[in-house]
C-alpha cells in the first residue's frame, strides 16, 4: 500500500488526540490525491453537497404530564422538534401515524411521548414495542427505563427472556418490547396468559418498520392483523384517557384496538406502506425537523487494475496472506462470495450434447440460492470473470475490490484523525476492512492499528457498546460494521461515513450516511462502488441517487403462500369468523376454503378450526416450508438453518459449506428430516452446483402490447433440479472435477416479469440469430442487476431465464421472476416501472468502458453457465428494441382477464 507520507505525518504519535482534523472538503481531496495520486482519471465520479439545517422546535403538547417532561429533561430533552411533536398528537389523538424522517431524528420521542403519557394517566394500559433485532428493542428498554416513570415497568420479553422473568412481565410490565418472531412464536399463540395485557393495549409501536419488506414484511402484516385480533377479542375496559378516543378523538379515531405508532427511515409513500403493514388507515409525518450539519457526499468508482494484476494486494497483504475466506480476490472461487448461485443454463450447455442448437436453449439465472441469506455475504468481488481466464476465455478488465478500497480509505480517514464508520454487507468483509486497515496503519505508525476494530452482530451487547462509547469519545478512530440496524441509536454525529458497496436501498444509503454529521461541522460520506452492474450504473448517474425520493417499502401480504399459513396460525389461536376473513384482506376467503379443502382447517357453524393439535410451523422470513437444520456431526451442535429453496444449492453432499467463516463440508443431506450433516474441513477447492432449469407461464395477470414487443406479469412455475457440482481450485479458479448429484426437481411458483421481442425486429436492428441467445442472456444479467433500482429487493432476492424461443411465447424471451413461492412484489414493481427498469439496464450497459461484458455490466456472478454466452452489444440493441417500442405504447394497465 502506498501510505503517504503526509497523512501519516498527520497522524501524530499514537495516543495522541489528533488536532486539527480536516474538514469534509479537505478531507475528500486528501484521500483523493492519496488513492491514484496522479494516475489516469479520478475515482471520484460526483460530490453532491447536503447543506446544513437548523432545527424546529416546538412547545411540548399540553397533555405531556409534569413527571414525563421533567423525566425527559433530566435526559437533557429540553423540548420535542415539531415533527415529534406532531407524530405525538396524532397517537395521542387515538389516529395511527408514521413517522418516517432521517436517522437521528429522534423518532423515539414521536412514540414514546403518547404511550408514556397514556401509560401514567391510564394506571392499567399497556404498550407493545416491535423492533426488527433483540439490539434495538434493548436499546429502547435502556431508554426508557432511565425515564424511571412509576408504575411503567418496561421490560424486553424475546427468547433470551429467561422463564423465571417471563409470567412477572406477563403480569407485571406495561410497556413490553419484543420483536415480531417472539410475537408470532410465543405471544400470540399463548394470548390467553397475555389477556390482562391485551385487554388494555394502548399502543402498538412498529419500529424500523421499512424493514418489514417482501415476504417477511407480509408476513408481519399478519401477525399484526393476528395481534389487533387478539386485542379486540379481550374486550378492554374503557381507557379514559382526555383527549383519546370516543367523541373527543379526532377524526381518524378508532373505534377500537390499540393505536399503531410506526417508525420508519425515510421512505417513498410511508402511509401506503404502514397502511399494507398494519390493515389500518395511517397518518404520515414526513418532515425532518431536527437539526443536521453539512455533508459532502462522494461517489468513488475503484480504479480498474493493470491487467496483469489479478488484484492490487498491499505489500502487507502479500507478506501475511489473509485468513481464509476473507473473501479477498485472492480466493475468487470462493462459492460464497458471490451474490449467489450458480444457476445454470436451463437446458444444457451445448457441449453437454443435449441440445446443441443455442436457439433453443434457456439460460437460466436461478435464485440465488444463496450464501448472502445465511452469513449476510456481499460479493465479496469473486466474479466468474476471474474464473473465466482459467477457461481460456478473454479476462474482462477488473476493478480493485470496494473492500481493499474501503479499507485503504478508512487507513487514510484514520490516520488523518477523522473518526469512522465504514459499513460493509457482511460480517466477515467487516473482519477484512479492520484487519487490512490495522495493518496498514501499524505499518505507517506503529500502535496506530489498535485505534480500529471490527464490531458485528456475534458480540455481546456490552461489547458493542462498549466499541461505540470508544468511537463516540475519539479513542477508537474508525470501526467497520455491518448494517445499520446493529448499532446503537446512540451513533451518530461521526466525522465520517465510508459506504462499502451500495446498500440495496436509497433508504438504507441515507439511514447508513446519516450517522456521518454533527451541528455545525461538514461531514464526509463515501460510497464506494463495489464491481457490479448497479453500483457502476449509480456512481455514473448520482441523479439515480440524489434526485430522486427514497423507494416505496414492497410487501404483498395477499401472497397466497403467506395468507395461507398466517391464517392457519390465526385459526390455531382461536377460531376463524367471517368477520376475520375481512380482517386478513384480500384473498382470505378462497384461502381458507383451499385450507378446508387440504385437511389443514375444519368448517363448524361457529367457525375455522384448525384440525390439528400441535401448532402450525411457519417461518417469517420464508415461505418455501421448514428450513433445512446444518448440523455438525461430530457435536451434534446446529450450526444454522438454510432456506429449503437454497438447501440443494448450498448444502447438497460434498459441498463447502461457510459458516462464519469456518469452512465445513457436507456429508449428507437428509431431505426428510431437514437435516444436513457437516464436518469441520478447509479444502483447497470451492464447490459451485449446476441446475437445469425451465419455466413455464402458468398464468398472464397484465401485459403490454406494444407491436414486436410484449411486456408482461403472470405467475410461472419454475422447475430446478441441482444436477452436479464442480470442484475449483481456490487460487485459480480451474476446475478439478465435475460430480453428480442426485437430488430430485423442485417447483417455484411464482410471479415474474417477462419481455418477448420479435425475432424480425431483432434482426432488423442487427441481432443476428446466432448472437440472440448470448444477447438475451446478457440483457437478462444486467436487469437482474439494476431490478434494485426500482423495487426494494437484493439482487439475490430475484431468479431470471433467457431464451431465444420459449415454448410459452414462441418468441425470444427474457424472464425475471421473484425468488419466493407466490411472489414478494419484485417482479410486479419491475412491470410497474418496466421503462425505467429497463433504460437503467441499457445505459449501464452500453455506457460500460468494457469491450465484451464485464461485471460491472453484463456478467453475473450467479450465472452457473460461466456467464457464457453473452453478447454485449447486442444486449444493447435488444434492449433498444424493446424502449423504443414501449416508448409508444401507453403505460401499463391491469388486463382485464
Ligand atoms: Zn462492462
Ligand atoms: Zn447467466
């Protein structure tokens, strides 16, 4: 690494306070003459300047009583800005409301004044706080306790609860927090020992409630409906609070039930969100009015490396190789390093002598079945690309890893004594961005290393606060840290923020930069462009990034394979009525009556009764069954859970199995018991599974004619059987060997996207036959790639297939379907904004520097196909067909039929 001389120098002796730091501007030159000090180009590709903003405060609302302010007081709240006191009024006023501002904003005081206040008039309401982490809810327990209101007795109830503690919350506690697993596990199904307190449940607040998204967020739609319920069912004693509810609540009173306060980051359309989330109408408060400072936000593009180099590793790296499974691109064929699997062209490559005629193949770009749900993984850059040069294929260019850069970038903010956040996907690029940065700053000033640390969601909570006091008071200079949602609310005002790979989410972009920023000091916020498809097209587009709002939260909960099983576990807890059905929404109807029909619910007079005795199995985060348990023989000990739909991927016998960060290997998978046996191993070889796929359209709920071009949603079966899987060396990427496995198909019903382009209006536009398969597949990659932009979803949360002739459209065919059985609303957002979706797509395309496809365009690192073949400036034409078509068109609306 090229540390230079003049930030070290700056650094002073270790132990020293640095003084004089850098101001935002400063610093973003500083760490950009370090970085190419000189060399072609920049790596800054945009600054956009966030100015600065006073606060608005206003007076606290007349109900607030004497002990709650003063209480608030002595935690130095003089008084609330105006949007927490608005959120307050509204909740107080018996109207749910949302409150969706940027982080640090105080959302907390929006809630807790009106639940707070009501719990103090009202000796006997209760309230229930919801947070998406144990963390959080812990948090706000401390927050709350150190108000010490009489008779409040808040109190966390999760599964670290111990048994002893649980029956004196359960009769005791008046402000509950939990989360909404132990909600659906343990509280709902034991409702009648929770009757005292839902008899008098004030209030409902949904923290972070942007995070209840896809199918988990569908999910947690129906356990709310399931808690409100519940409460209604416990008849209250009327609560007589002045000013909620009866006449004296205001228009939006309820009738009935607990008030829902919601927190969510700044998101698109908060209202229509909360309203899905909770079946209830939602006021929004939308405006931020807590004071921010300046910042300066850059967009930084890693440089692309010589091509004799297969990455750029520092001196210090080479002279202590990184542990393994660092993910560095030292180890590309690293399974789990990627954003997911292997999928494989659906029919056979055309050397497997099956079908040799490209035309007719399907290229398939299944689910990622993938790594990233188990150990949050990231890509941690281990494109196929890479692998490709040990094919004989041409090396596309490659750009230094956004994790060696994040690292560099912190050793320099570091060094120039600006304290730092950098966030990473996953915990182990955490470990790496730490590691390498200590590295190189005990290089340049010995000792200096141990002013940064790595901080994840394995520590202990102490730990981890123990790591942000650090920060917070200046002795630790710089931590790496996975999401968001880990840390404390209490940090914030950084100096500086380094954003290592988009997030998925402008909404988590601005939650993860808002911690960067103090009143009356500019702070420095840079994203660092990890190689892929989106976070090239977004680093060259800063208008995709800061002139547009934050993305609506998606979540379907009329998702048949989610009513299904909620409305099983809402039978399971007392019988269903027709007024229930109402309660669940769309589709409870046929639901239940399919339920009746499969022997899982029974008809009586009086009711839906679940027919059996032990109670319904249903994970929130999936919808594909009960998870596959990964178990190590030798101890018995779990190691962790995997998505039936990924299971065949990631733990078929043989393969490499990465459990934070220890390498095991699979002996068996027993596909009955849900069971996968592991030994601890670290062998020299990754193993990547090959499927073959097919889909088949089952059903077309909209489309777009638009001449040559179709554009449609519909519901599809998508067919995969994981038939083999290569061994590669972990240093080269060459394959050692191919194995068979024997495992059987598994069918994915679901919703996709779907354009078909003529073959006449392909080959008018110069797609030649021969080049429509690789055209089409590379077209595919790249919309996989960019769907982020328009849906809330992660790349590996989508599966796609392309064909030059499907038998369904008999015509050549892109798909684009959402990875969980009955959809999560991914693909319906990217038939909504198809235009959009797809002119994103071209652009980054035809805009990439690369000759043939590289992975910051057209290559996918799930591609099992071995991102072949593809054809890059066909893609482009492709795509061109179908804008310019759609172009004329109106815009999509519903089909009748
Ligand atoms: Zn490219
Ligand atoms: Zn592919």
């Amino acid at each position: 690494m090229t540390f230079p001389a003049t930030v070290s120098a700056g650094a002073g002796a270790e132990g020293s306070r640095p003084t004089g730091r850098p101001g935002a501007g400063e610093l973003l030159d500083l760490l950009r003459a370090r970085t190419h000090g000189g060399a072609a180009g920049t790596p800054v590709t945009h600054v956009e300047r966030v100015p600065a903003r006073p606060g608005t405060v206003a007076d606290w609302p007349e109900w607030v009583p004497a002990e709650l302010r003063a209480a608030l007081a002595g935690q130095g709240v003089v008084a609330p800005w105006r949007h927490q006191a608005e959120a307050a009024g509204h909740a107080y006023a018996g109207r749910h409301v949302v409150v969706a501002t940027g982080t640090a904003s105080g959302k907390s005081l929006a809630y807790q004044l009106p639940a707070l206040a009501t719990l103090l008039a009202d000796p006997r309401a209760t309230a229930l706080y919801l947070a998406p982490t144990k963390a959080l809810a812990a948090d706000q327990l401390r927050s709350v306790a150190t108000l010490d209101l009489d008779g409040v007795r808040p109190a966390c109830y999760d599964g670290d609860t111990p048994r002893a503690e649980r029956d004196w919350i359960r009769a005791h506690s008046r402000f509950v927090l939990t989360n909404p697993d132990m909600l659906h596990h343990g509280i709902l199904p034991g409702h009648a020992k929770w009757s005292a307190f839902l008899r008098r449940l004030a209030f409902v607040v949904v923290d972070e409630c942007h995070t209840y998204r896809g199918v988990f967020g569908s999910h947690v739609a129906h356990v709310l409906r399931r808690l409100r319920r519940q409460a209604a069912r416990y008849p209250g004693t009327p609560r007589s609070v002045p000013g909620q509810r009866g006449a004296t609540g205001g228009p939006g009173s309820t009738p009935d039930g607990p008030v829902f306060v919601l927190a969510s980051a700044t998101s698109g359309d908060p209202a229509a969100a909360a309203e899905r989330l909770t079946g209830l109408p939602v006021t929004a408060v939308t405006e931020d009015t807590a004071p921010r400072g300046g910042l300066t936000f850059a967009l930084w593009e890693p440089p692309l490396l010589p091509p004799s180099q297969s990455d750029g590793p520092t001196p210090a790296a080479l002279a202590e190789p990184l542990p393994a499974g660092a993910g560095l691109d030292a180890t590309p064929a690293r399974p789990m390093l990627g954003d997911g699997l292997d999928a494989t062209p659906a029919r056979s490559t055309p050397s497997d002598g099956l079908d040799a005629a490209p035309a007719r193949s399907m290229l398939g770009d299944g689910l990622d079945a993938t790594p990233a749900r188990l150990t949050p993984s990231d890509g941690l850059d281990a494109a196929p690309v890479r692998l490709a040069r040990g094919d004989g294929l041409d090396a596309a260019p490659v750009r230094r890893s956004a994790l060696r850069e994040t690292a560099d970038l912190l050793s320099d903010t570091v060094a120039a004594g600006v304290r730092t956040l950098a966030f990473v996907r996953s915990r182990r690029g955490a470990e790496v961005i730490a590691t390498t940065a200590r590295r190189s700053l005990d290089e340049a000033v010995p000792g200096l290393g141990a002013r940064v640390a790595a901080y994840r969601s394995g520590y202990l909570r102490e730990e981890r606060r123990s790591l942000e006091q650090a920060l917070l008071g200046g002795d630790l200079l710089g931590l790496a840290s996975t999401s968001a949602l880990e840390l404390g609310v209490d940090l914030v005002g950084l100096d500086a923020v380094l954003i290592c790979g988009y997030p998925g989410t402008r909404a988590s972009l601005w939650q993860q930069a808002g911690r960067a920023g103090r009143s009356g000091r500019e702070a420095l916020a840079v994203l660092v462009a990890r190689d892929d498809p989106l976070d090239t097209y977004l680093v060259h587009h800063p208008a995709a990034l800061f002139g547009r709002p934050v993305e609506a939260t998606v979540l379907d909960p009329a998702n048949p394979y989610v009513l299904g099983p909620q409305l099983c576990c809402a039978a399971a807890e007392s019988p269903l009525t027709p007024a229930d059905l109402e309660l669940f929404g769309e589709g409870a109807k046929e639901a239940v009556e399919a339920l009746v029909a499969a022997g899982a619910l029974r008809h009586r007079p009086t009711g839906w009764y679940w027919r059996h005795s032990g109670r319904p199995e249903v994970d929130l985060r999936g919808t594909g069954g009960a998870p596959v348990d990964v178990v190590e023989s030798s101890t018995g000990r779990l190691l962790g859970t995997v998505d039936p739909a990924s299971s065949h991927f990631q733990v078929h016998p043989g393969a490499v199995y990465l459990h934070q960060g220890v390498s095991y290997v699979v002996d068996a998978l027993d596909l009955d018991d849900g069971c996968a046996l592991v030994h601890a191993e670290e062998p020299d070889w990754s193993t990547h599974p090959r499927d073959v796929t097919s889909l088949s359209v089952v059903s077309v709920r909209s489309y777009l004619d638009a001449g040559p071009v179709g554009m449609f949603l519909g519901e599809v079966d998508v067919t995969s059987q994981v038939v083999s899987y290569q061994r590669r060396r972990l240093a080269s990427g060459e394959v050692l060997a191919t194995l068979p496995l024997d495992l059987p198909a598994r069918e994915l019903r679901t919703v996709a996207v779907w354009f078909t382009v003529s073959p006449e209006s392909l080959a008018a536009a110069g797609v030649e036959a021969a080049e429509m398969p690789g055209a089409l597949h590379a077209a595919e990659h790249a919309a996989i790639g960019l769907l982020p932009l328009v849906a809330t979803c992660d790349r590996w949360d989508i599966g796609g297939l392309s064909t030059a002739n499907h038998p369904d459209t008999e015509a050549p065919t892109v798909f684009v379907y959402d990875g969980h059985p009955g959809g999560a609303g991914f693909a319906e957002r990217a038939y909504r904004a198809a235009s959009e979706w797809l002119s994103a797509t071209r652009d980054a395309i035809a805009e990439c520097g690369c000759e043939a496809g590289c992975p910051s365009c057209v290559q996918s690192p799930k591609c099992g196909n071995g991102n072949y073949p593809l054809a890059k400036p066909e893609a482009v034409r492709v795509l061109d067909v179908v804008l310019d078509n759609l172009a004329r068109v109106a815009p999509a609306q519903p089909a009748g039929t």
